[in-house]
C-alpha cells in the first residue's frame, strides 16, 4: 500500500488506513435518528458507469464487514446492470471523524462469503438477509425500494485507492494506493 499525505503543506500528519478501518470496524448506523452523523444517519453512495460511459450515483445500504464493504443490488436494477456490465466503482462515505471515498472493483459474493455476509446483515445490521434457494443471492422480507424485486447480489468491493479527509482534529487529508 502507497500512502500520500495530501495535506502536507498545512503541515498536518498523514492518517493511518489502520485508523481509518478500525473506525469503520465499530459501524456506522445508516438509520434514521442516529446519534452520531449529519443529518442524523449516515449514508453510503456508490458510484457505477452507464453503457454511455457516463456516471450513475445513488445511495446505498453498504456495509463494512471482515474488512471489506459490501453492498447489495437487484441485478435488474440499473447499478446492478452496470456492475454486471463493469465492475468499476466507486463509494463514499461520512462519518464523524473523517469524510471517505474508495475505488474499486466489485466481485459478484457466493457460496460460503455470501452465507457469512447474509448472517452479518441479519444479526448486526438489522435486516433479515438469507440465501435464497439458488445459493447465488439473498432474500428478505423487505429491503431498500431502490434495489428491485429479490432476489439481490451482493457485491464485495476490491479496493484499488481510497481517500479520506479528517473532520476532527488534528485533521488531515490522505490517499492510499493498494
């Protein structure tokens, strides 16, 4: 991993991506009526590319999990088709102490990481996530209305760069390459 402290001429010290997923590690609510987090919750948006090349943004219910994010998708959906299409993407997220994006790819979750990722939703996250019958996808009772009709993929992304801008002190600003 490369580490670039991009704010440097303030004088201020590089953050450590050590920090960074240690923070991440204690979660982050994605709920309305949040104690921490402006406007009251956090929120993930990821970023995908339309067939035209062209950007598509929207949010997500992501998580942060076995040191990863995840996050899940209709394949109908346009974000799923665009996946599906190319895997590029990016996510950002605000919580407290520090404002992040992250760049990656992602990679379709099956098997035994999507059986771990499904229990992770439902006994830490709050949503009754399952494998469906097919072994490929997850099944609720409910889930975001912008992510289509179930069955969802859930997707892991592989980072390729991130950065993060501290909120508190003693502030800060760095990108990792990995």
């Amino acid at each position: 991993m490369e580490t670039y402290n991009l704010a440097e001429m303030y004088d201020a010290p590089p953050m450590a991506w050590e920090e960074v997923t240690a923070r991440l590690d204690r979660g982050f609510n994605q709920g309305p009526g949040s104690q921490e987090g402006e406007p009251g919750r956090y929120t993930t948006w990821v970023s995908t590319i339309n067939a035209d090349g062209g950007p598509h943004m929207n949010a997500v219910g992501a998580v942060w999990f076995d040191g990863s994010f995840y996050l899940v998708t209709g394949p109908g959906t346009r974000r799923g088709r665009n996946l599906a299409r190319d895997p590029r993407c990016a996510l950002s997220l605000s919580v407290r102490e520090f404002d992040l994006v992250v760049e990656g790819r992602v990679t379709r979750v099956l098997g035994d990481e999507l059986g771990r990722v499904a229990g992770h939703y439902h006994d830490n996250e709050g949503w009754p996530a399952e494998v469906d019958g097919s072994g490929e996808a997850v099944t609720a009772p409910f889930n975001a209305q912008s992510a289509g009709p179930a069955p969802w993929h859930v997707h892991r992304i592989e980072l390729t760069s991130a950065h993060a801008v501290a909120t508190v002190e003693p502030y800060g600003a760095t990108r990792w390459r990995f």
